[in-house]
C-alpha cells in the first residue's frame, strides 16, 4: 500500500460547527480549521501492517482485524 504524503487523505474545509450540550440544553458556535481525514477506515490490520506492531490489547483474529480504529496516534 502507498502510504507517501496525501495518499488517500481527503481536505475537508474550514467552516463553523454548532455544538450542544443536551444537558444544559445550550449550543454554540465553534470555528473549525481546515484538515484531512482519510478516505477509507483505518483497521486494526493496516494500522500493524504500517506502524509494524498492533494496536493496544486487540487480539489477531480475522474478525477483530477488520474492525476500524476510531482513536489512534500515528506515531
């Protein structure tokens, strides 16, 4: 897999997000600066196939390989 600079990253605008506190029942608005996201889920089994060791505590079976990381560090 490609993994050189910008390879499969998606630019996502600056804009505004209105962000709510469901028990305070208040929202505001909150600027958001420009940044990239990737364009496909990042599992378990390429995050060790990049970094070279897997992530936290995961086991390595088939299913839980597949399963998408939803917080992680690149480094």
């Amino acid at each position: 897999m490609d993994v050189s600079a910008g390879a499969g990253l998606v630019l996502i605008p600056p804009g505004q997000v209105i962000l709510s506190d469901w028990q305070t029942q208040r929202s505001w608005l909150v600027e958001v600066a420009p940044y990239e996201l990737t364009a496909f889920p990042v599992t378990r089994a390429l995050y060790a196939e990049l970094i070279g060791r897997w992530p936290g505590s995961c086991c390595r079976s088939n299913h839980s390989a597949r399963l998408a990381l939803l917080i992680f560090d690149w480094s």
